[in-house]
C-alpha cells in the first residue's frame, strides 16, 4: 500500500504522551534514558529490539556452565538481569501465580539456589518488569498499587525518575509516580491491547517516546496470540481490513519504528514509519493469510563489511514454512538477502514472542541470531558466514523439554547469560567465571555437517518419543478393547458388523455427533479435512473413542500433539451422541 493510505499509528501515542508530560510536574522528569538504568524486561531493550550490545563478548557454547532449577509449578515468564558485583540474577513467576529469585553459582559445580519473592502481587501471566539497582538489594518485581488499575496482560515501563507509563484495565495509557503512589497524566481514548508492551526509544529524548498498539479490533483469522484481538489506531485510517497484528512495534537504532501490518487475504507485511508517522519503508506482503514474526534489526557482517539486517521468521505456524530471513531495509521496498530454516518462534495461543535475540553470543566478533529449533528442544545460533555469505548453523543447546517460556537474555561484564523454561523446570546457561584461560577454545567454530545431523537426530527422536508413547498407549487399549469385544461377543453370541460413521461438530453447542443410526463391535473413519478422524469401539451400553480435529491450531500449535477425550453414549433407538470430556 501506499504510503498516503497507511498515514500513523502508535507513534501518534508517543507525541501525545510527550506534550501531556511536559504539563506535569518537571521535577518527575530528566534528561536522556538514565531512568531505564537498573529495569530489564522480558526482552534485552526497552525498545523492544531483542539485541544485546555489540561491545559484550559472550562465550558460548565452550565457556559456559548449566543450571537447571525446578520450581513448584510451571514457568510462566524469565526476566534476566545483572549487577557489575552483585552478577547475574534471574526472576521467574509461575502459573501459581508467585514469583522467585534464582542466584546461579559463579563457580563451577556448585549448585544454584532460589528464593520466593513474598510480596509478588501480580498474576503469573503479567510479563514481569525487574528492577534491580543495588548490590545488597535483590531484583524485585516494580509492582504498581491496584488503585492503578494495571492491565493484568501488560507491565510498565520508565518514563522518567521514579515514573513509569502502562497501560490501564480501560486502555489508557497512564502515567504513575511511583514514590507518591499517584496518577500524573493519562491519555485517554486510545483503547490500547490489553496484552500490549509499552517500547520506549533510547536515544536520550528530552521526554520519553513511547509506541504502543492501540485501537484494538477483534481479528478472527489470526488467534494465534492469546487471543483474537489486534491493534488499529482509532485516527489512523489503515486500509480495510488492516490491522497491527502482534504485542508491540520496535524502535530501530534511529528512532524509526516497525510495525508488523496484516490483512487476511495478503497475510503481513513490516513497515517503517518514521518520528512523525509517515511510512519510509516496507516488505513485500506475504501474499497469503500467514504472521511475520519481527524478531530484531542488527549488524551480521563486519566492521569492514557491515551487514545490516532485519530479521523475522516468515510463517511460524506453517509447516512448509518457518524461515527466518535477514532482509535490507534501506530502500522503499525491502529484499531478503538470505534465508535459512526450519524455526518455530512462536507457540500458537501464546504470547510468548520474546523468544530470541541477537548479539555476539560467541565472542568471534560478528552478530549471531539465536532462536528455538524447529520443535523448540534446543536453541540454536545462526550466523552469516564472513566467505560465503549465507545463513548457518553454528551452535546448539539443548532445552530439558520443548521451551515453553520466554528466552531471558542479558549482557554483562563478564559475558551473556540466557535461560528459558521447560514446563517447572529453569534452565540457565551462565559464563564460566572461573576458567582461566580460554584462549585455546574456538566457540566461533562453525558446526559441522555431522554435529548438524546428530542435532536433527536428536530432534527427530524426541518427536519419535512422543509418537512411540501414544503408539505404546495405543496398542494397550486395542487390547483392552478387544478382550472386552470378545467378552461381548461370546455373551451375545452373535456376529459383529461393521458400519461407517462420520463425526459432525457443533460449535455452537460444543456437542459432536455420529451420523449413524447403530453401531457394532468397531467403527473407523480416516482422517480428512472435512471430518474428524476417529477409531471407536462399542461395548455394552457405551463406547470408546479417541478422536483429532481436523485443524491443529484448534488444539495446539503445530506440534502434532493433538487430541480430545470424549464421552459416549450408545443408544440403541437413536444416533449416538457424543460430547467433549
């Protein structure tokens, strides 16, 4: 589209947000970003740019130790942050909607310990905002009275000395000084997300720029994160149909800010808008009804090579698709570079996007963009190689289970840190701190074909575990199932038969019914697009069934790991009725 039909969006909230802040108070208010200095998010930058400084050499995969802690319940947000003495820290919340502080060792062997924040007051699904300023102080949650009225789905961020901005349970955004516990200043009207993320710029503005998705609208054909409700600024006439779809836009390096743009008959597109709203740039749209995922903008190449990119992963709930791509955005139109897959970002019905991030994660100098494999068991660093040009593979980690957490991330003066759950279990890669010398590890060494192979192996077992599990629970319940059809047969004595029967769904009153009038010992349907597949087995007055949906995503994402139970009953006289347990 062009840009006169796409005119503004959440950056129109950030100069309302400025000139309502420059009618409070000055004193709550200073010059640049230095409020942001202590705060960690889910991701590395307020600015929703999941990058870590260039200056910081990670170590990985050589120079690093492993943690794992398992917590009561399972893990719903990680926050990593860091103190020049006090190290590294994380804070996790649970789905029992409490909240623990884990102190990984900086020794090598030595076990981690944990400790319960008691005065979490929030929910476990709220992503968390961590301050962590002092050396005896222990990262806390920044936790807002509930007179402010915090949307349950969002968190605030700095907007100035002891300031923080967020979204309220109306959609307001909302300024609240902390200290005095008071509101001094509210945008009203722009009915923002209710999952929206606040993303601020970091160049040192006279008043904080903050972007936000606002003007919310349900948008039916996505549902792929949390919920079906998209953004579309109330005074921006996008194109019909149009929607911001996603959680939060991205502030580049230059202020400019993307935002991922989606209509279900061409799919999604990036675009650029600058300070004043007016669209620079774009991507291509998809040209079917699929997501970009918008993960960072960094520099892959060299000092002598510069290679900057934006990087998303085009179609994270196809199957066909999962490419993440390095595109250039310095012309009108964007051009992917280089491409390289298969990865999975984003677990559909969740709001987990902070799932990657960029650095220099292996100390060679040169940007790597580290995401979840393509069944999130392991992490994995991708890097374009300095002679060939092209996206690779260079290191892996593997996860407990399948990662079901954000990936927290953070820089610091002795290297990066990153951790990420599996169900209650937290995992922490952390640097060796008392490895000596480390000269003699190469950790920039690329994989070789066969290190590639044995970690799509590893992958391919471990979906054959879970295939092998439900094979195994299948052949017990044929079993089951025949000794009972036995049984029935000789106290009936009479033959069985079989007969066909097609599944029929009602969304409206959530029953699913059989279209046939009897049925006899066994019954069995393939599965098509059209119906559900189904094996069932009658016995006496009852019958049991397993049955998948036709659609996946109506379970899960696309893991294959569907499935419903279902509660039956026979009757003789009338089509059996069949309904959800």
């Amino acid at each position: 589209m062009s840009p006169s039909r796409r005119e503004r969006f959440g950056t129109r909230a950030a100069a309302a947000l400025l000139a309502l802040s420059a009618c409070t108070s000055g004193a709550a208010f200073e010059y640049g970003d230095g409020d942001l200095e202590g705060h960690y998010f889910t991701y590395p930058r307020a600015t929703g740019n999941r990058v870590i400084d260039s200056s910081i050499k990670g170590t990985f995969p050589s120079n690093i130790q492993t943690y794992d802690v398992n917590l009561p319940s399972n893990v719903t947000w990680a926050v990593a942050s860091h103190h020049p003495q006090a190290g590294f820290k994380y804070v996790v919340t649970t789905a029992e909607n409490k909240a623990y502080v884990i102190h990984p060792s900086t020794k090598q062997g030595m076990p981690a310990t944990m400790e319960e924040l008691v005065d979490f007051q929030a929910g476990g699904d709220q992503p968390p905002l961590v301050r962590h300023k002092g050396l005896n102080e222990l990262p806390v949650i920044v936790t807002l009275p509930k007179a402010a009225k915090v949307a349950p789905l969002s968190h605030p961020v700095p907007a100035g000395e002891d300031v923080y901005a967020f979204i309220d349970t109306a959609g307001d955004l909302v300024l609240w000084n902390l200290p005095n516990n008071t509101e001094i200043g509210r945008l009203s009207g722009v009915n923002a997300l209710p999952d929206g993320r606040i993303v601020r710029s970091i160049n040192g503005h006279l008043r904080p720029w903050l972007a936000f998705y606002g003007g919310v609208e349900v948008y039916p054909s996505s549902c792929l994160l949390g919920d079906c409700i998209e953004g579309i600024f109330a005074d921006v006439q996008l194109p019909e149909g149009d929607v911001y779809e996603g959680i939060s836009p991205m502030f580049l390096p230059d202020d400019t800010v993307v935002a991922t743009v989606s209509n279900p008959e061409r799919g999604s597109m990036m675009v650029k808008y600058n300070w004043e709203g007016d669209e620079v740039s774009s991507s291509p749209a998809m040209g079917w009804n699929g997501w970009r995922h918008q993960l960072f903008y960094n520099d892959f190449g060299t000092s002598a090579n510069p290679l900057p990119y934006f990087v998303d992963l085009y179609g994270p709930h196809s199957d066909q698709r999962k490419e993440m791509q390095f595109a250039s955005i310095s012309s009108p139109v964007w051009s992917v570079d280089k491409t390289i897959g298969q990865y999975n970002t984003q677990k559909g019905g969740t709001r987990y996007l902070d799932t990657n991030v960029s650095g220099d994660l292996n100390g060679d100098g040169i940007a790597e963009a580290v995401v979840p494999s393509r069944y999130r068991a392991k992490i994995v660093s991708v890097q374009i190689d300095t002679g060939s040009g092209e996206a690779k593979e260079m290191w892996s980690l593997n996860m407990p289970k399948k990662m079901s957490s954000n990936l927290a991330a953070v820089g610091g003066n002795a290297g990066i840190a990153l951790g990420a759950a599996s169900g209650n279990t937290f995992r922490m890669w952390m640097p060796t701190l008392d490895v000596a010398d480390t000269s003699s590890k190469d950790p920039g060494k690329q994989m070789t074909e066969e290190q590639q192979l044995e970690d799509l192996l590893r992958e391919v077992k471990y979906e054959e575990k879970e295939v092998s599990g439900l094979l195994i629970a299948l052949i017990i319940s044929f079993f089951a199932v025949a000794v009972v059809l036995v049984a029935y047969r000789l106290k009936k004595r009479r033959a069985s038969r079989k007969e066909m029967g097609t599944l029929i769904h009602d969304p409206n009153s959530g029953r699913t019914n059989i279209s046939a009038s009897s049925f006899a010992s066994s019954a069995r349907s393939s599965r098509t697009p059209n119906n559900f597949g189904f094996n069932a087995s009658a016995h006496n007055d009852g019958m049991v069934l397993d049955a998948c949906p036709p659609d996946d995503s109506m379970w899960d994402d696309d893991d294959d790991e569907d499935g419903a139970v279902f509660d039956v009953q026979l009757d003789r006289d009338e089509p059996p009725q069949v309904t959800f347990v």
